[in-house]
C-alpha cells in the first residue's frame, strides 16, 4: 500500500475552471484509493474550505503541502491542462524530487483520465 500525494493545477481566474480541476482531483483520488492506495489529495481537502475564506493559492498552502508531500511515499501529478505553468505542481515537483521521492505523471484527455 503506497501512500500518494495527488498534485493538479487549481488556481485559475475562473471559477468552473477551479470547479472541473476539483472534480478531476477527486476522480483520480477515488481510483487511487480503490487501487489499495493511500492517497492525500490537497485540492480534494481545501477547495471545499475556499467558501469559508481559505485562500486557494499556493502561497498560503505551501507548508501543508511540503509536510504531506514528506510523509507520502510518492508523488503523483495529474497531467491536466496548466500543470507546466502551475506554481504549486512545479513545486510540489520539486520538493519531491529534493526529499527523494519518485514523480509519477498521470494523463489527461479531455478530462478522462488515460494510464491511471
């Protein structure tokens, strides 16, 4: 049983952007999870708090994210439109490879998930 970090792009100017990336995240977690897997999905457990005024943006989230990134086994990055440009996903990528952790890289097309 692997315990994973799920990274995916979220922050956008719009909202049903912010909305589809939350969803994909937890389809991809929901696999993961019925896969035997232990899975820490950031954007699954603070995109629901951003209505209670949580910030969505890295910045605020970094420390969280560096702690379960280091407990995790290895890191997954959903490979969904942005994730290149991504702040938070390049550094989640490079906390990962800097405590040693694999990167798994997951495919997206048009919002299938293809190679989970």
């Amino acid at each position: 049983m692997k315990k994973i970090y799920l990274a995916i792009p979220y922050t956008h100017e719009d909202a049903s952007v912010r909305e589809f990336r939350f969803e994909l995240a937890n389809q991809v977690t929901a696999k993961l999870i019925n896969e035997g897997n232990i899975v820490y999905s950031p954007i699954s457990s603070s995109h629901p708090l951003v209505k209670y005024g949580l910030p969505g943006h890295w910045d605020y989230w970094k420390e969280f994210d560096e702690f379960f990134i280091g407990v995790c086994d290895e890191l997954h990055v959903v490979k969904a439109d942005g994730w290149k440009q991504s702040t938070g996903v390049q550094a989640e990528i490079k906390i990962a490879e800097t405590l040693g952790k694999p990167v798994i890289f997951i495919d997206v097309l048009d919002g299938d998930m293809v190679g989970v």
